[in-house]
C-alpha cells in the first residue's frame, strides 16, 4: 500500500496539522504523501502540481504541493513535477533541461523557457 493509498511511505511521517509541518517542524502526512508521489514518477515522464494535488484528494491544491517542494523537493526528482503549462519551476530551467535531455523527457522547448510536451510526458498516477 501506497502512502497515497494510506500506507507508510518512503517518507516517515509525524502527526501534523493542517499544514505540511507539524508544530515541532517534522514533517506531516499530506508533505510524505507528496513526496512519495514525486518519488514514483518515472524517469522521462511528469506531473504537474494540480495533477498531484488531485490525485492526493486531500482537499489541498499546487500551492501546498509547491511549498512541500520548496522545502523538500532536493529529497526527489523535483525537475518531474512542473507547471501544468510545461513549464519547470521559476529560476529551475537549466537544471530541469539537463535533467529532461538525459531522461528522454519529451520537449516542447529546450530553449527558454523550457517547456515540456505535457500531452506525451504527463505520467496519470494509479492509487
């Protein structure tokens, strides 16, 4: 079982409130939960930030999926999880395109902005 699905994940846990971090700074189930979705992603492949944040079915959005990134993202393959555009996070396209060119990550744009082709690359999670 998934952490997605409810199960432990790659990503311990601890018990947090409605944030992605608890009160003592661990890190809360819905943070682990996206975490371990990032991490499933496979190699070529994408998600956006809404896919995640529906797929989860948390009652958050991209945002709270962004700021797990922000804060955790160095912990997956982050370059995987872009805006719904194709585009990778601000400041992140020269990282992102060594990353895509070497996964085989269909492109829209190698010259920036960089921007994926979200129609061949987004990967459809399955609980």
């Amino acid at each position: 079982m998934t952490a997605a699905a409810g199960g432990p994940g790659k990503f311990g846990t601890a018990a947090g409130g409605p944030g992605q971090f608890s009160a003592d700074g661990a890190i809360t189930d819905f943070a682990s939960h996206v975490l371990d979705v990032v991490d499933s992603i496979p190699a070529g492949r994408v998600m956006s930030y809404g896919d995640i944040a529906e797929y989860l079915g948390e009652g958050r959005g991209p945002r709270q999926v962004g700021r797990v990134l922000s804060v955790y993202g160095s912990a997956v393959p982050w370059w995987r999880v872009i805006h719904s555009d194709g585009t990778p996070a601000p400041g992140h396209d020269e990282p992102a395109l060594a990353r895509y060119l070497a996964e085989g990550t269909p492109l829209r744009s190698a010259r920036p902005p960089v921007r994926v082709d979200m129609r061949r690359a987004r990967w459809r999670a399955t609980p």
